[in-house]
C-alpha cells in the first residue's frame, strides 16, 4: 500500500530548507521544541488574516530570530514600525507566560512577490471565501482560474473536506489543474492545509502549487 507524506516533508534537504534551524542537546532540546511549537501556533492564530505564507525560526543559544513571510507586510508592520514592536512585545509575553526560554528576539517581515503561487496564501483565501458563505464550487473554480494566471504556476489541486454547502453529511471534493508530480523529487509543490470554521462545523482545506522543478544549476532554499 501507498504511503500518503506531506510533499513539503518528502522533498527536505532535496530542494527545500527546514523552517526550523538550531541545534541543541539534552534538556535544551526538548525545551526548544516546546517552545517552537507553542510559538508557531500562537503566531498563526494571532496574525491569522494577514495573508501568512510561512514562519521560520533560527536559534542559538542568545538570540531567536523570527522570519515571518507575507504578501501584505504593511498589516504587520504598520505606521513607522508600531505594528511589529506591538508583536515582538506580545511574542516576549507569551513565551515568559508559559515559563519558556525568552532570549534576545529578532524580527523580520519578509514580502512574498508572488501570494498566488503560495499555497499557505491561497489555502486561506479559500477559506475566507466558504467563511464568508461564498457556494464552494464557485470558490474553487475563481481560485483555481486566479492560481493558473500565475506565470510561475505549473499545476495546482484544491481539495475540500466536510459539511458542505450545508449538506446533513460531510463529504469531500477536489478540483485539479494542470500537473501535480508528487512522486519527483525535484518539482517544486507548496502544499499547505486551513480550517475554514462554519456554523455547521469545520471544513478542511488542503492545496497543493506546482511551480516547475528544481535543477541543481538553479537551486534555491524555499
């Protein structure tokens, strides 16, 4: 039986970079991980509309460097740098509130060129459209048309998974476009996963980018 891997996991250390970066032994590992994974889930619930299309993390032993990628820095950003100072702020907070290591914290907003050809971006736009009580076949069909406009855009999947349309069941539906080699090593697939939160309950949303592959002459970290 076929093995179902996240695509971005599959392709670690062939053509993508890790989104966390430090080293670490005994007690301190384990507290770093911790630490991680409580403050990547704080950051997409509080800058959650802001158009994220990654957070990655670097460590050593003084300082945490935070690079949040995004198609709209001014949101986060805002006038003169109040935004980001307000969110460093809350970030300092919330690790001394939970009793982790709060050590010297740098942040940097980073602007992403291309929003449709990320498939965090588009994963959220979709949801924000079910959200927003859009038929979920016409949010399918304008996202996907949008996502193909893209130059850079090879194949994209979108896929949808519960009650919806306010059906008594939930069920799943899947629109596709142009090529999605997952099995290749060297194609470039973005893939990311949203919740879109209705009053019947919780649609999933799962996307998956094709943007062409990867050669050794013109490889690059994503």
């Amino acid at each position: 039986m076929s093995k179902i891997v996240n695509p971005f996991a599959h392709r670690l250390g062939i053509i993508h970079d890790w989104r966390h970066r430090w080293f670490a032994m005994g007690a301190k590992y384990q507290e770093y991980l911790k630490a991680d994974i409580l403050l990547r889930e704080f950051l997409q619930k509080d800058l959650r509309g802001m158009h994220i299309g990654g957070i990655e993390l670097e460590r050593n032993d003084k300082n945490l460097r935070i690079l949040i990628k995004t198609s709209r820095p001014g949101l986060i950003i805002g006038r003169s740098g109040e935004g980001s100072v307000k969110l460093k702020n809350k970030i300092v907070a919330f690790l001394k509130a939970k009793k982790l290591v709060a050590p010297e914290i740098k942040l940097d907003i980073e602007e992403i060129r291309s929003p449709e050809s990320n498939a965090a971006i588009v994963a959220y736009l979709v949801a924000e459209g079910l959200e927003k009580r859009l038929p979920f076949r016409r949010v399918l069909k304008q996202t996907i048309e949008k996502v193909m406009a893209n130059r850079d855009v090879k194949g994209v999947r979108i896929a949808l998974g519960g009650m919806l349309g306010g059906g008594s069941m939930s069920r799943k539906e899947e629109l596709k476009k142009g090529r999605i080699p997952l099995q290749t090593f060297r194609s470039d697939i973005d893939y990311a996963k949203e919740r879109a939160n209705l009053p019947l309950g919780v649609i999933g949303v799962k996307v998956w980018i094709y943007r062409g592959e990867v050669f050794a002459s013109n490889a690059k970290d994503k």
